[in-house]
C-alpha cells in the first residue's frame, strides 16, 4: 500500500507528457574517443565547456506538443566535465531556444531541457530565442549539423580509422545526458560566440562529440522513482 501511494505521488509530481523523443549532439572542449593516458593528461586542463542540442521529432512536455522543435544549450563549467575526482558544479548556461516555437513551447522547451540536462542546467544565466535547427544525415554515417542563430555551431562527421591516435582509443566519457542511443564523433566544428558564459571558443578536428537519440517515457521513469524509494 505505500509502495502504491509513494507511485501515485511521484505520478503527480512529473511532468505531463507520455513520451517525448527526438535527435542529440553535443561538443566539448576536449576528446571523448580517446585513450586514456591522452584523457588523464587534460583533465583539469580542458574539457569544461559543452554544447548541448536536442530536436524533437516526436512529443510533448507538460502538456505541450513540441514536434520538429530544437533547443540548444552552451555550458561553463568549473571542472573538466566527467572527471571523477573535479567538481564542475555549479555549472552556468545560456539556453538558445526555437525561434519557431510560442511562449508555451518555449517555456516546455526549456523545462525538458533542465530536466534532461540535470545540474549541468542548474544555472541558467540567460535564455536566447533564435533560430534553432539540428539536422542529421542518414546517408552518411556521424553527420550532422547544429546552428543555433549567430552563436553556436556544431558540425561533425564519422569516425574512421585515420582518427585513432593510439592503440587504446576508445570512448572514454560517456554523454552528459541521457540518451536511448549514442556514439562518439569527430566535430569538424565547435563553436560558441555568444554572451553569458564570459568565454567563447571555436574549435575544429576534435573528437569530441556524441550524436544520438533519445526517448523519454514517463511511465518508465516513475517506475524507476518508485522503485529507488523502497
């Protein structure tokens, strides 16, 4: 009985939406297909700015429809994000939302990405409404592209062979978000040139991106809750 009660609360509590789900990409300032004598040696050093993006294909959140919709979010953080023995909170963000969404779509927009992104999205110094739009190729393997108005860009293809800088490259952190599917890519761009985070970069030829999926199902996740509260 109250495992039932402690169900139905946490029901109540999440947000009103039955699955969402859509593309991923994210960039950061260091590899994440690398090895590991390359990742111990810039950890501290590197690795504590990110670009986050996700497009809906197919959804809602709290009620509000969000097909074809993007949103995308530049990250400063004050330890290399991943590194186990750094402490990279509290992070700040800007958050660059879909122009083509309404004031409705755009606060959902905002309220699954400060979900999905957790802590990292704690902070969010400011939010910017411009045009947002992530495109993925199923013709060729690993691209894709980010453009989020004037400030950010994300451009990435495959890895291959010829990026594998030793015998032990492999992909060392994982996304910093939850994703159904992912897998490491090289950025061929990787650029933030924008206010609020007090620093930009523009990077190229890094293997430091992920691309993906996601789907989010609300009843999953409250069986989850439910099953951390026994």
């Amino acid at each position: 009985m109250k495992k039932l009660i402690v169900f139905c609360a946490l029901l109540l509590t999440l947000p009103l939406f039955a699955q969402i789900q859509g593309d991923y990409i994210e960039t950061r300032s260091t590899d994440v297909f690398t090895g590991q004598c390359y990742a111990n040696g810039e950890m501290g050093l590197t690795g504590r700015e990110a670009i986050l993006g996700w497009r809906v294909s197919k959804g809602s959140w709290n009620g509000v429809a969000l097909d074809g919709l993007s949103i995308a979010a530049a990250v400063r953080a004050k330890a290399t994000l991943g590194d186990p023995y750094g402490n990279p909170y509290p992070a700040k963000a800007v958050l660059l939302v879909d122009d083509q969404a309404t004031p409705q779509q755009r606060a959902a927009l905002i309220s699954f990405a400060q979900h999905m992104g957790g802590r990292l999205l704690d902070n969010v110094d400011r939010v910017i409404v411009a045009p947002v739009a992530l495109e993925t190729s199923a013709a060729h393997h690993g691209s894709a592209l980010l453009r989020a108005g004037q400030f950010a860009t994300i451009q990435t293809r495959a890895i291959t062979p010829m990026d594998h800088n030793c015998g032990n490259d492999a992909t060392f952190y994982p996304p910093l978000t939850p994703t159904a599917h992912s897998m490491a890519a090289v950025a061929l761009t990787d650029r933030y040139d924008g206010p609020g985070l007090g620093t930009s970069w523009d990077s190229h030829d890094r293997r430091s991106a992920f691309l993906g999926n996601f789907s989010v199902d609300a009843h999953a996740l409250a069986a989850n809750h439910s099953e951390a509260g026994e």
